[in-house]
C-alpha cells in the first residue's frame, strides 16, 4: 500500500510538471490580439465595459505596424496565445488552419449580413468579419480647392477639372496632379504625395493595397486563391506607383526607406495633398492644421478596365471589402472559447456595438448594427467611405488581394522588386523583373500552400 501511495505521488508529480506546474488556467478572461495599432488607445474604454457587464477580463495585445504574423507566430504555441486572433482572408486560413475554431453556428456568425463574407472551407465558417472598410486616395480638400481656385499661376491646358469632385479617370487624375506638382511652391506644399515608402510601416499601403487593382484586373472578384498570377494588369500598377513616385516629397532612392511615420506627419502639416490609405486612417491624417473635415476620398484610378470599371472610370468607387477577419483558438479550453464568443456576441450583437461604432469606428456587417438607437458614427473617413458606397451608379472595386497564396512572402517579393526599381530610376528592366518575380512567386507560394 505504501509503494502504491509513492508510486501516486510521483505520478502525480510528473502529470504536474506536465502541466506546467499545475497551474490552473484562467478561465475568467479573453485575450484579443489587435492587428491595428491606430486603435490600440481605442481599446481601453471596451476593456472596462465588457468587464463590468460581464465579468470577464479582455485582455488587448497590440502587435508592432507591419510585425502582426511575426507576433502570433511567437505566441500561438505558448500560454500566452491569444483567444480571438485575426485571419486575412482564406490565404490567412490556410496559414493558420490548425488554430481556426469552427464558427458555423455560433450565434454571432447567424446574424451576418451577408455570410459570403466570412472565411469559409468545405462549406464551415472558420473566420467572421468584424469591419468592413474601404481604401482610396485620401485628399485634403482645403488644399485642392486652393489650387483650383488660385490667381497667383495659371492652370495647365490640359486641366479640365475645375474641382476634385470632377476629376473621375486616371488621365483627369494625372493631369491635376502633375500640375499640381509642378506649382507645389506656389501652393505652398513639399509635393502632391505623401512617399510611398517601402519600411514594414508603410511598405503594405503598395504591396498590399495599390496590389489589389493589378488583382482585380485580372481575376475580378475571386472565390479561391488561382494557381497562376500573370500580372495582365502591370500597367494598371505601374500607371498608379508612377503617379506616387513622381510627384512626391522625395526621390525615389531616400523613398526606399521612408516611413508612415513621417509621411502621415506630412500630410497632417499639410505639406502633401494626397496620400494612399483607408477610412481607419482619420486620427492618424487630421490635425490643428488638417481638420477631419477635409480629408476626402478618391478611387485608385489606374485606367480603365473591365473588371474594375466595366472601361468607364466614372462608374469605379472606392476599394471596399475587408481582411479583418476574427477566428477562436481552436486550441484553447472549451471555457475559454465560451469567453471569447461572450466577447463577440457584446461587441457585434450587444451592448458593445455602441464602443465598436463610437470608438473603434466598425463598418460591421451584422444586423444589429442597423438599429436606429445606435450612435451615429463621427469618423469622418469613415462617413466618406459610406457616401461613396452610396453614390448611385458607383461600383465599389472588391479586395481581390484577399486571395492571395501567401500574403506576406508575396509582399516581401514586391518590396524587393520595387527597391530595385526605386534605386534605378524607375527603369522599365527593373519594372519587369518585378512582374516576372512577382509571377514566379505567385506560382511557389501556390504549389507550397494547396501543391501543384
């Protein structure tokens, strides 16, 4: 009997160290790690309510601009990993599969708007959206209207706009941009656009966003990741990063290392008129001296297309869609899981909203976020990006970068292929090995991901 109670003991000892010390797990929290860095400020108020209605902790880990994946990566297999995490898209998905919880039935994932926005595989929902959003080229209009408005210099002939909200094609865009351009001292400005730099900060405005109108040329609104990519639209994304290049602060070899940082800082001086960014990016564009009110929005316009315009650029509105996606941690307890789809439920479906609307400033597609007793939403971006997805006879472009292989190798490929591009000169060569790169890529990340 003796040895019987030793043996137990020691047992129980190795189950323990098994366990980590046997320590218990909490249970009374949820852990959320944020994609945004912009909102990581925002996420204190919601951290208080959801705990005083419910009494479950949240705990809110902001990942570094740029270093999201590399910080999940890290935490996923720990104690530490996260509750809720994001996915972007069905690329997203695949990468990270084995940690996506199956949320068909949730009774959040019920409420969805339209359920063709959530990630799905073999007909399971494994990733629900928590904002739509939308991205363009955001303009200070106090700026515009100065130079259209202006007695000191005369207007180039080939400037037919007499406004921005006349300006509805590439070619419109470029001539008022490159006039612009050219009296940026009579207008008091540094350049028309802010740099379209290649820093991990900044670097995903053009690999990730401006990419999606080269996309969308091509496969239009995609349901699965294609096989093959073969860049038909480079002269879309070329027209669009030479217009950037061109007419910015800087040359193209310092852009190489140019950070959001300093080219958000730009804009909010006014010292740009134009910058590439979304409705997410208010706070960080308006200031004293660039009040929310003047930032407005215009279409990535890059020439016309059929699957982007139907070859009319006066029909294309702004890129609207989403990679913000959430999934449970399929690893973690069943008690934890309960945490996060309380959490859920509050933010999406409940007493939340309101913080959703007022302070992370969510476009969410789900039923509940059309009642009238809701907050009207204040952000202004956010408030353009709703008129413009209202406009009669606008056809909003779809994120077609959300299907990808593999997001962030790709990007890294595009950075590589656009630093040799940027440091010589923005020399044809370069562009086209860029192209070829970007291909050869596509094709590897496929074959690695789902195989040939």
């Amino acid at each position: 009997m003796k040895n019987k109670k030793m043996l137990l003991v020691a047992l129980s000892a190795i189950t323990c160290l098994s366990l980590a010390g046997c320590k218990k797990e909490d249970t009374s929290s949820v852990k959320l790690l944020n994609f945004k860095p912009e909102l990581a400020e925002k996420w204190e108020t919601i951290k208080t309510e959801f705990q005083k209605d419910t009494g479950i902790s949240l705990v809110v880990e902001t990942a570094a601009s740029g270093q999201y994946e590399s910080t999940l990566r890290a935490q996923i297999d720990t104690d530490d990993s996260p509750t809720i995490f994001q996915i972007s898209g069905l690329a997203g998905y695949n990468s990270w599969k084995a940690y996506c919880s199956d949320m068909t039935n949730l009774t959040i994932t019920s409420k969805l708007t339209d359920r063709g926005l959530a990630v799905t595989s073999d007909s399971k929902i494994y990733g629900i959206p928590y904002s739509v959003e939308g991205f363009g080229i955001i303009y200070n209009k106090a700026l515009t209207d100065k130079y259209f408005k202006a007695t000191n210099f005369t207007r180039s002939q080939n400037v037919t706009a007499k406004s921005m909200e006349e300006v509805k094609s590439y070619a419109m865009l470029k001539n008022v941009v490159e006039d612009m351009q050219a009296h940026k001292s009579d207008l008091g400005i540094d350049g028309v656009f802010a740099a379209s730099g290649l820093d991990a900060s900044t670097s995903w405005r053009i690999t990730g966003h401006a990419f999606n109108m080269p996309l969308v040329a091509e496969f239009g609104n995609p349901t699965k990741v294609p096989s093959k990519f073969n860049f038909t639209g480079s002269t879309h994304y070329k027209n669009l990063l030479d217009l950037y290049v061109n007419n910015s602060t800087m040359l193209p070899t310092a852009m190489v290392s140019s950070k959001w940082d300093n080219e958000k800082a730009l804009f909010s001086q006014g010292k740009v008129v134009m910058v590439q960014n979304g409705q997410w990016a208010t706070n960080d564009l308006s200031s004293a001296t660039v009040p929310a009110s003047n930032l407005k929005f215009l279409p990535l316009y890059t020439g016309a297309n059929k699957n982007i315009n139907d070859n009319d650029e006066s029909k294309q509105g702004l890129c609207v869609g989403t990679e913000a996606f959430w999934t449970i941690n399929s690893k973690h307890s069943d008690a934890k899981k309960k945490n996060a789809e309380t959490f859920l439920n509050w933010l999406l479906d409940g007493k939340g909203r309101q913080y959703a609307i007022k302070e992370l400033g969510f476009s969410a597609p789900y039923s509940g976020f059309a009642d009238t007793d809701l907050p009207k939403q204040t952000d202004a971006l956010v408030n353009e990006l709703g008129a413009w997805v209202s406009k009669e006879g606008i056809k909003s472009v779809p994120w077609a970068f959300n299907y990808t292989p593999d997001t962030e190798p790709l990007r890294q490929k595009i950075v590589a292929g656009l630093t040799e591009y940027y440091n010589n000169d923005l020399s044809d060569a370069k562009w086209n090995a860029l192209v070829e790169s970007t291909k050869s890529e596509w094709t590897k990340l496929y074959q690695q991901k789902f195989g040939a």
